[in-house]
C-alpha cells in the first residue's frame, strides 16, 4: 500500500520547492501517493495553469483558500481548514517547506493528530526574532519528526537545539532542484517571445532589484535611503525593478521616485524572470530565496538585511550581505562593477538531486515509524 503523503504550500515559491519532490515521489508510485495541499495563504494571479504546467506538476488537490487577515488569523484559517483535510484523508506524513504560516499551521495540525512531520529547509536560522519568518522555524523545527537541511549550518542549528541526529539530514536543496529544471527547459524554449527579451535587448548589460520585507519597505527613512543608493548605482548600470506591490503602494505613499535610469516593471512570471535576472551583471535583494538562486548560477548578489538564514550562500557563494546603509551598498555594488567583486562557488549538494534524496530517506523513515 502506496503511502500517501500531503504536500502543503501557501505561496508561489513553496510550489517551486515542492514541485522537484512532487517528480520525485511521481517515479516511485508503488511507494508513494501525495496530495498537493494548497493553503491559498498568497493570492497570486500568476498562478494559473501555465504557472503549473511550467514547473511538470499538477494542480492542487486541495484549496483551503485561508488567505488574508493578520499573522493569527491566517494561521488560524489555515489550522481549521487544514484539520478537515487531514480527517477525511489520514495521511502517513505531512511535508512542509520553507517557514510561511502554512507551514506552521500545517505542522500544528498534524502534530496533534500524530500525523508524522517533514520539514523541508529545516534548520535555517537569521537570528532575528523580529522576522515572522524567524518564529515560523523555529516551531516548525521544534515538532518536526524528520529535518530536511539545505546546508551544514542548517544540520548544525538543530544538533544544538538538541534534535536528534539520526532525524536530520543535509540534502541538498530544493529550490535549486528546481531552478535547474526550469533552466533547462528555458533552454529549450523560445525565450524572445518573453517580456523580459525585449528589455535585455534594449539594456544590454543591467542589474537586477527586488525589495519586498516590511524592515526595508515600511519604513520611509530606510527605503528612501534604499532608493538613493540604487539611484547613484544606476548611473553607472540601468536598473530592473520588478516591483512588489506592498512596495509600490509604499513608494507612492512616502514619495519616494526612483531615477530614471531604474525600470519600474510588475512582478515576473517566474520563467521570464529567470530569463532576465541569469544574465544580470548585479543583483540587490532582500529575498532569501534569491540569494541562493543567484549562488547556484553565480551571478553577484548583494543582500540588503542586516542577517541572513543562508549564510552559506556568504560563506561560499556569491552573496555579500550589506545591510541598508546606502554607502555600504553603493561600495559593494561599485566594486562588482569594478571587477572586484568576491567570486563563489555553488555549495555541496546543490546538484538537482535534493527531492530524490529526501524521497529515498522519507521512505526508509515511513517504513520504521
């Protein structure tokens, strides 16, 4: 008998983690069945049938539709849905990714149905409790059953938490599975008929922004700094600013214009932002995700937080966390444009082959619980 397995996302990025994993389990169905449980915690209007088609996995089976409302009424939503869900179809395990509410909520819920727990991204710490995202692993991690590590530091965090050693696991990661999927594909598909082409065609050479956490764009003081240094940055190479909503309504609302050799354009398909930010000479960020995307495919990434979950993408990849003092981010940028610019690696197990291990070992795991 196949054991069934849900796999819970709540936001875009969560279904480029679990997609490698949903391919994965798909090759060994005599093992395994799954459900793709989608909590609907981000609306994202880019999600429609292509966006799935894109990643080789099926729609969601389950739309829990809890999206909206405050960190305590989104997770709420998201427990009672997701305790339905659970009662009407008992899953052997419950597998989590990254360290959004659902992730939370749904670990919750499992728990205390004695549901068995995987987390996927286990371990990562910033350090900074301010960051909801902080709180979200760090409870994950303290019910989970299985841990799931990206990186050494992951595995070391929980070893000192006192997690058992025989529970955790350095895998590799996820979200590079994908990326290189997807990389792949791009290469086989005709990238001019993308928006982003005619923008790499007329720039030439540019850099890539995202901005997006409440520490940078909340506050007028930090984001207008922000903006200064990209102004001044981009003097010397155009700028591409997909721009998150939480973050132009922001923009607007301080009055706050960047120059206009920055190139203000919506949120990106993920296949056509990945066509534009491979190429780019720069990218700023305050994405953690972004981080090590851009350390798999080594292009020079500077991190606009003081801390950072994913330090090995500092410690060997292409990442230089600058915080958001706009001299310190104009330095580092004017650097990599110098040709100074520190060189990375990509880490150890960031090969395309993270699912297929966390598959194997969830199998092993699933078989003596």
């Amino acid at each position: 008998m196949p054991k069934l397995i849900h796999l819970v996302a709540g936001a875009r990025p969560n279904f480029m983690k679990i997609a490698p994993i949903v391919r994965a389990l798909e090759r060994q169905p005599e093992r395994f069945a799954y459900r793709i449980v989608h909590t609907g915690q981000h609306y994202d209007r880019e999600m429609s049938e292509v966006f799935f088609d894109e990643l080789g996995i099926p729609q969601p089976d389950h739309h829990l539709d809890c999206g909206g409302g405050s960190h305590a009424e989104q997770t709420a939503k998201i427990m009672v849905a997701f305790e339905k869900v659970c009662l009407q179809e008992r899953p052997d395990c419950v597998l989590v990714v990254g360290d959004v509410n659902s992730t939370l909520a749904c670990s919750i819920v499992a728990k205390k149905m004695h549901i068995p727990v995987a987390h996927v991204e286990a371990g990562l710490r910033s350090g900074d409790r301010d960051m909801p995202e902080e709180i979200n692993r760090l409870v994950t991690d303290s019910i989970s059953d299985w841990f799931f590590c990206t990186e050494p530091a992951g595995v070391d965090n929980l070893l000192a938490e006192g997690k058992p050693k025989a529970a955790v696991f350095h895998v590799g990661h996820v979200m590079v599975d994908n990326l290189l999927f997807q990389r792949e594909r791009l290469g086989g598909t005709d990238s001019g008929s993308f928006p982003s082409a005619a923008l790499k065609a007329e720039l030439g050479r540019y850099g890539i922004v995202t901005l997006h956490r409440p520490s940078n764009v909340d506050e007028p003081e930090v984001l207008a700094g922000i903006v200064d240094a990209l102004n001044t940055i981009s003097a010397d190479l155009p700028l591409v600013f997909p721009v998150h909503p939480r973050t132009r309504a922001n923009l607007e609302r301080f009055g706050i214009t960047p120059g206009p050799r920055i190139r203000l354009i919506g949120p990106a398909a993920y296949m056509d932002f990945l066509n534009l930010w491979k190429d780019a000479v720069l990218i700023l960020t305050d994405s953690g995700g972004l981080q090590e995307e851009s350390t798999a495919l080594g292009v020079p990434c500077l991190t606009l937080r003081r801390n950072t979950e994913r330090p090995i993408t500092v410690d060997e990849g292409t990442n230089v966390l600058v915080g958001t003092d706009p001299a310190a981010i104009v330095r580092e940028a004017r650097a990599i444009l110098g040709g100074k610019g520190k060189s990375g690696r990509r880490p150890a197990l960031w090969d395309g082959r993270a699912a297929e291990r966390i598959v194997e070992l969830l199998d092993r795991a699933l078989a003596t619980a």
